[in-house]
C-alpha cells in the first residue's frame, strides 16, 4: 500500500487459497489480475471439495487470462494412499517481467555445469 493513502499500487502478488473457490476469487477480481506479476495459487489433482476445479481447469484458466506456470511447490499427499492431492503453484504473466529472459543459463554458467556431465 502507498502510504496515508490506502489504496495498493501495482505490480501486486495475489495469493489465494480458499479450498477450491480460487477461480471465483479471480473471476471477481479482473482488475487487480490483470495488474498481477504473480499469482500463488493452492491447485487440486483431486475433486476433494465438490465442484472444485482441478489442476487441468486451473492451469488452463489462467493460461486463458494471460499467465503461465512458474514453479510448483509444497504438494501434500493425501493419507488415503500417498498419491498427490494438492499442491501451490505459482503464475506469472505470460509477457511479464519474469517471462523477459527465456535463457537457461549465462555462457559461463552453461559451461561450468556442462563440465560437470563431462561435455
């Protein structure tokens, strides 16, 4: 938030996690997702809250409004039978900042772990 204003200034991280109603927190937030650099989203491979979408639903909603995966992070297991269950996966916009260096390495950083495979 800027101060003595109360009003937040983009870029905003938006986090959610509301056991299944992320989408409809975004839906009903187009103007604070679109400011959005990243987005932090608990996503299920499950249908553990009916009507819940699941991770196929999510990731492709999110493509639809502009962002992409950027990492995925703490999974849970369910104790039925240790399949994953759940996990946070973090967005980004798909043209934005984070998105602006596609390389996987600098020059120097490519050769010293190429060296380690023996290349």
């Amino acid at each position: 938030m800027s101060r003595g204003s109360g009003i937040c200034q983009a870029p905003f991280v938006v986090k959610v996690d509301v056991e299944g109603g992320e989408l409809q927190v975004l839906e009903g937030a187009p103007a604070i997702l679109r400011e959005a650099e990243l987005v932090l989203l608990e996503v299920s491979l499950f249908e553990l809250v009916p009507d819940a979408p699941l991770l196929h639903e999510v990731v492709g909603w999110m493509h639809e409004h502009g962002f992409v995966v950027a990492d995925v992070y703490n999974g849970h297991n369910r104790p039925l039978d240790g399949a994953l269950a759940q996990l946070d996966m973090a967005f980004v916009q798909r043209d934005g900042r984070f998105r602006r260096n596609h390389a996987y390495a600098t020059a120097e950083q490519a050769d010293a772990l190429y060296r380690t495979w023996g290349l």
